[in-house]
C-alpha cells in the first residue's frame, strides 16, 4: 500500500500547499519552536492538559460507546545527553550511568490511546507516585461506569501492597505481575498443575504476604523451558531444571489460563512506548527546562492521541493499528497544489495517487465532525477545512 518515492520537487510543492492549508508562510525553525516552550507556564501546561483530557472525554464514545475499561501502566527510560533540569542517575538498562527521565504512562488498551502521563526524574522508581497516578486515571473515567467495569494491568515494578489494597478498595480489577520472593517460589513449586497442550500448565494459590491485610489470589503459569540453549539463555522469569514461571497476583474470577491471556495483551504498550519515543520523538528532549520539558511531553501525548482518534474516527479499519509513519506517507507526504475557485479552497490531489478512496473517506468523516465551542484551540485549526473541496 506504500506509495512511490517522491521527488524534491513534489516536496515543495507538497510543503506549500500544506502551509497554505495551514495559514503559514513557512514552518518555524527550531529555535523558534524551543522559544515557545520555555515561554508556557505550569498554568497554561494544565490548561493544555484539561484540553486533551476534554477532547478524549468527547470523543471516547466515537465510533461507538464503551461499557469498559482496561488500563495499562508502563514506564520507560529516556536517555538525556545533555543537561536538563532533574535528569538524574537512576535505572537504565541500555545505559547505565547515564541521566535519564523515567515517565510512566497509562494506555487504554481497547483503544490504544494514552490515559494519563508524567514526566519524572530519572531516579524515580516504577512505582514512584503510582498511588496518586493511579487516581487521576480513575478520576478522568466517565463518571457512570462502574469500577467493577476497569481493569489495571501492571509489571512486576508495580506490584506492592500499597497498589493492591488501593485497586481493592475502589473496586477495580487488576492483574499484576507478582515479585517471586522466596515464600512464593516455595508455595509455587508445590502448586497443583493442570497440563494443556504444547506443555503448557497452569494453576492458582492464596497467600498472604508479610504485612499485607489480607490472603490474595495468586495465579502461575508455566512452560518448557526450550531446549535451544540459547533462547534459554535469554529467559529472565524464575525457572526451575524444567519450567519457565510466571506469576500474577489477581482479584478476577477468570480461569488462571484466561487470566494469563488477559495480561499478555498488555504486550502492545511495547509498540506504543517504541512509536512514542523514536517516531513523535519523545526521546529527543529538546531543552535544559524541566517546565519546557513537560509541556513538550504532554504536548507529545495530546499529539499521539490525534493521530488515534484520527485513525480510529476517519479512516477505514484495516488503518487502526498502523504507525504514524504510515499515516506520513499515505496521507501527508505526497505532492498536492491548494487553489481557490468560486470562495472555495480545493486541494488538488496527484492524478496517479493510489489512496484517493481512503483520503476521500478521511476527508468526508473529518468535514462531520461538529466540535464544541469550548474547543477553541481545536475550531482555530478547523477554519481552513470548512467548505473546503478535495478534486476527485
């Protein structure tokens, strides 16, 4: 479905049709673009906040409502090379030693969009601020979905009595990738197995750990460890002469296969935290202030989220799980000519181009949306696409 290359040329052409589009004489240079994120103040950073948060509230129902939720929280490391304010010395696996920030995400897993986000220093642990985290994603839900309908899915730099008792207490559901201190290990290899097939087995136990309030679910999976000894190599779970473990502690009432099953759908933040960090580029922070450097990140986030609400409402289905880079080139990257007839702006798109049908349907659902006055950064943009025709 990729396009042809274009020329240098066509570029031009291509980047001034869409400063037309966009009301401007020439794209900002760098400079510029770091001047006008120093400028923003912790006020006007949550304002923009608030404004992503009401978008995401608007459009959650789109294109069709949701009953449920299922959460996954993530942290990541992002090396700095410079020196930006409380970049500090903390875990870092691909370069240790070096300053780093640590923010931790939250992602909607049905929809893949970003919940909620911090930027933290790189000292900061997995669970640094989890709890009041964890409030401000349940305090963004809709206000009439039930907490027994929100599912938190978590590593194991999450898993503590603190994060447990606090799901437990607002009701939510919640699988989490248990620490296997020895007291687990010893109950886990005298757990009771039932075999599936392709050597797969699974079983469950309560266990009440060291000044936890209560016994808990504890559900363990395990598998043959393979014999190619250099995949085994590259197991990091506990594993015995035989079997690779892993181990959840859970309030669901699933099967611990299913249960299993649930967790490994947390897997796609992988791809989100990797599209995130190389392709908007989240990794490269560009300014030694730590409020210009929030307002970069969440400005990254509100971003992010664009492009999924923009695949998600606009484009056919086969383009919902596509990158952003994908959506550059079927449908920004290519030559284009903005011209003006009888007051209307038209975009004249390429003669040869193989994405007409799909760029058309986008156009068409983009002209229905109907945003509300109180977006008014958003109806700023949306003056140049009023009215607007696209050459068929």
């Amino acid at each position: 479905m990729g396009l042809r290359r274009i020329n240098k040329t066509e570029i031009l052409q291509y980047n001034g049709a869409f400063l037309e589009m966009l009301g401007l004489e020439r794209f900002p240079d760098q400079s510029t673009l770091r001047r006008f994120l120093k400028r923003l103040t912790p006020h006007q950073i949550r304002q923009l906040v608030r404004l992503h948060d009401s978008l995401r509230s608007y459009l959650f129902t789109r294109p069709k409502e949701r009953h449920s939720l299922t959460f996954d929280i993530d942290s990541v490391v992002i090396v700095i090379y410079g020196k930006a304010q409380k970049a500090s010395v903390g875990y870092n696996p691909k370069k240790p030693g070096r300053r780093s920030y640590h923010p931790l995400f939250c992602f909607e897993a049905h929809l893949q969009e970003f919940w909620h986000g911090r930027l933290r220093p790189g000292n900061a642990g997995s669970s640094t601020g989890i709890i009041s985290f964890l409030e401000v994603c349940l305090a963004k839900t809709p206000q009439k979905m039930g907490r027994s309908r929100i599912r938190f899915r978590m590593d194991s730099g999450f898993y503590g009595r603190n994060v447990v008792e606090f799901l437990d207490e607002r009701g939510c559901g919640y699988v989490i990738v248990a620490k296997e201190h020895g007291p687990v290990r010893k109950i886990m290899m005298q757990t009771q197995f039932h075999v599936m097939s392709g050597g797969w087995e699974f079983g469950e136990f309560r266990y009440q750990p060291q000044k936890w309030k209560q016994a808990h679910r504890f559900v363990v999976v395990r598998r043959p460890i393979p014999e190619d000894p250099q995949e085994a190599q590259q197991l990091t779970l506990f594993k015995d002469r035989k079997y690779a473990y892993h181990v959840f502690v859970t309030n669901l009432k699933t099967s611990a296969w299913r249960t299993y099953l649930f967790y490994n759908g947390r897997a796609a933040t992988e791809k989100n935290n990797r599209e995130l960090i190389y392709d908007y580029p989240l990794g490269k922070i560009p300014t030694k202030s730590w409020t210009a450097n929030v307002a970069y990140f969440q400005l990254l986030l509100f971003a992010a989220n664009i492009v999924h609400w923009f695949k998600r409402i606009c484009l056919p289905g086969e383009y919902h799980a596509v990158t952003v880079d994908t959506i550059r080139s079927d449908f920004l990257n290519l030559p284009s000519r903005l011209v003006r007839t009888d007051g209307k702006n038209i975009v004249k798109l390429p003669r040869d181009y193989p994405l007409k049908k799909e760029f058309l349907h986008a156009f068409h659902f983009i002209n229905k949306l109907q945003f509300h006055e109180k977006f008014r950064i958003c109806s700023q943009l949306r003056p140049p696409l009023r009215g607007n025709n696209t050459e068929k």
